[in-house]
C-alpha cells in the first residue's frame, strides 16, 4: 500500500522562499502559444527564490499598459510541487486590453510586480477523497494546477476531469492532459467541446455540460468534491446539476473572487456619521463625487460612471488597488493588499469607506 502524502512529497530543505509581504518582482523567463488565443507566460523570482503556493491559487499581477496601471489576477497553472517558477495562461480576450497587451509585450526578460498567492479554491486535503474537476474555457488554469500536482506526485488518485471548450481547437492543455490520463492511474479525462467545427472527426463527447453528461461520466457524483472553474454560466450550471445530483453544498467548491465575507465583527474602530458624505475626486479623469460615509467608494463610483478596475468587490483579489493622494478612509480588506502597500499610501476602493475627502489617482 502507499502510505505517502502529498505532504511528504514536498521535501523540506534549505531554499530561500518568496515571502508574499516582501516580495514582489518576476521575471519572465518563457512564454508559450497552447492555442490560437491563449499563452503561457512562466515567472521565476527576480532574487531566484522559490515560490509556494496551493493548486488553485491566484497571483494579482501589475500590468502597466499604454497609459494605465491595472492589477488583473491570473490563477497559477503549474504545478506547486515546481516552485522554482510559476506560470500563468492567459486567453486574449477580444477587446481586452491588458489580455491583448499581454499577449503581444510580454516576453522573456520582462520584469513584473504581483502579489500572492491569493484565494481560497484549494482542494480539501482528505486521504482517499474522489474529485470531478470540471472548467470550462481558460477556467481550465487552476484546475490544470491540481491535475499538474497530482501527476508530479504520482500518488494514488481516483479524479474524473471533464475539459468544456467552444471547440476542438480552443481545448487548452489537450495533449497534456491526454497523456497524463494515459499514464496517471485512476485519471479519468473527458473533453467536451461544444461545437465541431474545424475538427475532421471526434469520437469524443460534444455538447454543453448537463444532468445526463454527469450521470454518464460520474455515477458516484454524490461521493466526489467538485472542483469547478469556468465562465458564470458554466459554473451556475454545474452547480445547480451537482446539487440535484446529491453533491452536498460543502462538496461544490468554484473559483469565485465574491468568495471573501467582510467580518462585521471587525467594522470601524472610529465612529462615523452615517448621513455624512465626503467629496472624492478621481484626480486623472478630472472627475469629483460624493460619497456617503456607510458606501464604499468602489460602489460610489460605479454608480457615478467613473472608470476603476475591479473583480471581487470584497478587498481580496486587489485588482481595484488606488494610490490615495490624500485622504483617509476606513479599509476593512480581505488580503488584497500588503502592509507595505498601504504604508506607501495605497488601498482598495472595494473594502474602504470614506472618513474625509479624498484625492485618488484614477
Ligand atoms: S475588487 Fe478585489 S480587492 Fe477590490
């Protein structure tokens, strides 16, 4: 019987690590086209530390485009037991400029600011568990993580992975994962594209994810964690079809940034005036709002129409990240930003209320 874990296949030694509070430069050491639309860009550590993360976790990267600075967050693809680089797989998103900018600056020897790893899609860490990993389209990225991971552990693993693309050709990873199902015992792999075109024959499955396809696929759904990423639809889908199939709530577990809960037990130390509101000027779009005392200024300003990036609204991913000219805010965040970032006079639009007037470079 194999009595290892995957805790002992990762060997304690004397490696310098990445320490997500200091670090924060990558460079870039190799970018790789996996289809028509989607590349892989792999990091290593500017100071060649190691970097350790979970299968599943995110990195928010700064990406200074044209003529904005914007923070996107890319879950990492390879493996964690590989910790002397990450990579991240990005699909060029029509009309997407950072996506596109990406796509076509990226290239090695570019160096990166990022911050990670970040998020909670982690497979539960119970001996002998059943999986069905599920992603659709370039939601493929986290869960290639973990199928990565258990490859390179060559541990015991009884792991169904259904693969949904638009079609045969947008299948990111295709002949990766074939070969892992072909020499990872108890890796069972199905593709699902949804349209054939561009494909000369498929004796595979097609279509869109359904009740039938999960009872096909996975007879034992009830007794498998579901690990799923993908567009909204896919996951709202996969969802619903879990539930009915007997998969209990605490056994689905999506890629979601809305994942964070804002602690109301930790709510403001100082006491603020609940009608009071404070004038907020967005000092690069010449913009000036008013923002009530209880309203974050994230919600504010979407409200208003003034332009600022944002993912989870929640202070976890920190894609809203703004420097605050002046000010003073209250930021309850969920991890999306570092100590020494806020003590260089940034914070999160998302998690922070206003406590007096603020000049904010957007
Ligand atoms: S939008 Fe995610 S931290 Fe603000």
């Amino acid at each position: 019987m194999d009595t290892r874990t995957m805790d002992s296949v990762v060997s304690p030694s004397n490696r310098t690590y990445w320490n997500p509070d200091v670090d924060s430069d990558l460079l870039c050491v190799d970018v790789h086209q996996e289809t028509h639309d989607v590349k892989t860009f792999t990091f290593v550590s500017d100071e060649g530390k190691h970097i350790a993360f979970s299968a599943g976790q995110y990195f928010a990267f700064d990406i200074e485009t044209r003529d904005e600075l914007e923070t996107r967050c890319y879950s990492v693809s390879s493996s964690p037991l590989r910790t002397n680089a990450i990579s991240i797989t990005v699909k060029r998103v029509p009309g997407g400029t950072v996506s596109s900018w990406l796509h076509d600056n990226l290239a090695p020897g570019a160096r990166m600011r990022a911050s990670g790893p970040l998020g909670r899609f982690i497979r539960p860490a119970v001996a002998n568990q059943k999986y069905l990993f599920l992603s659709g389209g370039s939601g493929i990225t986290p869960v290639m993580s973990m199928a990565r991971e258990l490859g390179d552990a060559a541990l015991p693993v009884d792991v169904i992975f259904l693969h949904a693309g638009r079609t045969p050709k947008d299948l990111v990873f295709r002949e990766e994962l074939s070969n892992l199902a072909t020499r990872l015992k108890g890796f069972r792999l199905y593709f699902l594209p949804e349209d054939l075109s561009g494909e000369k024959s498929w004796s595979g499955l097609s279509g869109r994810i359904s009740r039938e396809l999960f009872q096909l696929i996975a007879p034992d759904l009830s007794q498998r964690v579901v690990m799923c990423c993908g567009p909204a639809p896919f996951m709202a889908a996969a969802r619903k079809i879990s539930a009915e199939l007997g998969v209990p709530v605490e056994n689905y577990i999506e890629e979601s940034f809305d994942a964070a809960v804002i602690d109301d037990a930790t709510l403001p130390l100082i006491e603020v005036v609940r009608n009071e509101t404070f004038n907020v000027e967005f000092s690069k779009q010449g913009r000036t709002i008013e923002v009530g005392a209880d309203q974050t200024v994230l919600s504010s300003a979407k409200k208003a129409g003034v332009k600022m990036p944002s993912s989870c609204s929640s202070g976890l991913c920190g894609t809203c990240k703004s420097k605050l000219a002046s000010g003073m805010v209250d930021m309850k965040h969920s991890g999306g930003i570092r100590q020494r970032e806020i003590d260089s006079g940034f914070f999160l639009p998302c998690c922070s209320k206003p406590l007096s007037d603020l000049v904010i470079e957007r």
